[in-house]
C-alpha cells in the first residue's frame, strides 16, 4: 500500500494547507492511522472540530469523502447494504419461464446490490477516508456492522460471499461521549480526544478562518468565549459558533466589544435562553472580560 504522509511533520503542514490547525497529537495520530492501516477514534464535546478532522484530511489528500451518519435505529441495509427489491421482482417478472436457480444466481448478483457507505468504502477504486460520524448514537449491538470492516476491511454477504477491500481507507469514528462504546470497537482504533482549544489556539483558529479579522478583535473573541465556556451552561459554544459571532462582529463593523454589543450578539453565541441569561450577567458584571490586549 502507499503511504500517504512522509511524517508527521508532513500531516501538520497538509492539514494547515486546508486551515485546519492540528497541534502535534493530531498529526501524530493521522500519521500513525495511515501507517498501521488503523481507524481513528475521536471523542470529545461536540463542536470541537471532529468530523472537520476528516473532512480535511480529505480535502488534504484530494481523497473522495464517504460520510456515514450515525443516528439511533441504523440498521445494516442503511449502514452496508441491502438488495434492489423492486429490480429483483422486475427481472423475476420478466423471467418467469426460466429456471428458477438461475433466476436466483442472478438477481442476487452486484447488479442488483445497492452499496452502503460502509460497503462503498471498501469497494471503491479511489482513495476515500471514511467517516462515521457520531457512532455513540446507534445501539450497542449495531457496532457488530463495523467490527469486521473495521478489523479486516471487508464484508460478508452470504449469497456473494466475502467482499475484500480494494484499497484501505482512512477511518474516523466520532464520538460526543453521550455513551461508552464498546471495548471490541475500542481496540480497533487508535485514540483520540478533541477538547475546546484554549484561548491561544482559537484566536489562530479565528484569524485563519476569518481573515477580515483585526488582531485585537480576535483576541477579544476568544478571550471572551473562554470566559463564556466557563461558566455553567447547558452547552458551550462550539468552535463553529466562535467563527459565527466573529463573522457578525466583522459585519457589524464592531472593533471592539463592550458589554452592550456581547449582550446583544449572545444568541449568535449561545442557543439556549438559560445560557444566554447567564453570559449576559457575567458580561454585565465582569469588565475584565472586555479589556484589551496588552
């Protein structure tokens, strides 16, 4: 197999080249997915920049994205595959003189399969990372689907037998810890946990992604929305919603932000009442939180 990346020095700068910015952890494990042909687990809180992760290692390897989306009742025809019901009756319509064990070899052939994510990231030619995103929503007994994929890269369908992968994809698996997943899948993967960024990090994550961004609004940002994510709150902003509120300061022509522009942008920022009831107090209360940059 070729390998995708010389170093880790060599995932780092890719990963920048799409404005991702990974720390070296990130890189490391990305590195190592690659080279020991593992899948990637990445927990954390949600908004913390997991299926980015994958979605920019696609972008940095020009790899086809195949995105699997994890929701409670996903079932093997949804996840693998399933057969093409109404073209199976059509040809057995339209066969009903001929033998019926050659009817049978025949509809129960790759024509009439219809390929999952899971199966269609085995099977394609091209190079594919493969997400599956937010795994900890299915039940337990439904990560039996990604268990021999995950182990083997391939899949057993019993009227066609064993499907082996063409070429190996890069793996990620996200998690937002809502459940513990199981230790069989666990051992598969190599690990990875995705916390907020800490103030330094999400002011070049800031610049990078808002570029009409001044230095000192930027720093204001994520000085306040550390302060935010600190407090008691149903649920923090997500680095996405960092991007957001920098994007309205910036049309707002805001330079700087006092308490009154906060207050009023705190929806842009927050997404429950409670949550925005808190912050606004904390701005109206902590000055600290709006001075400026030595």
């Amino acid at each position: 197999m070729t390998e995708r990346f010389s170093d880790v020095e060599a995932v780092r700068n890719g990963l920048s080249g799409v404005d991702y910015l990974a720390d070296d952890g990130i890189s490391s494990v990305v590195y190592l997915a690659d080279r020991l042909d593992k899948p990637v687990l990445v927990e954390g809180p949600a908004g913390t920049g997991k299926t980015q992760l994958a979605k920019s290692v696609a972008d940095m390897l020009g790899a086809r994205l195949i995105r699997l989306q994890c929701y409670e009742g996903l079932d093997e025809s949804k996840a693998l595959y399933e057969w093409n019901y109404k073209k199976q009756l059509l040809r057995i319509q339209s066969e009903r003189d001929a033998d019926w064990t050659q009817i049978e070899d025949d509809i129960f052939s790759e024509e009439f399969l219809l390929t999952r994510p899971l199966l269609e990231a085995i099977t394609c030619e091209d190079p594919v990372v493969l997400l599956i995103d937010e795994v900890d929503r299915v039940e337990v007994e439904t990560e039996a689907l990604l268990l021999e994929i995950l182990s083997d890269y391939q899949v057993s369908i019993p009227e066609l037998g064993t499907i082996t992968a063409k070429q190996i994809p890069l793996v990620f698996l996200t998690s937002n810890n809502t459940r513990e997943l199981s230790e069989a899948l666990k051992r598969r993967a190599l690990y990875m946990y995705l916390d907020y960024p800490d103030m330094e990090r999400e002011r070049e994550i800031v610049l990078t992604k808002v570029p009409e961004i001044t230095q000192n609004l930027a720093d204001q940002v994520a000085r306040i929305v550390r302060t935010v994510r600190n407090l008691d709150l149903r649920k923090a902003p997500s680095v996405s919603e960092t991007l957001d509120w920098a994007r309205t300061l910036v049309l707002l022509g805001v330079e700087h932000v006092d308490a009154e522009t906060a207050t009023d942008t705190a929806n842009i920022l927050l997404k429950y009442r409670s949550d925005i009831e808190k912050a606004t107090k904390e701005f109206a209360t902590n000055d600290d939180t709006f001075e400026a940059q030595a």
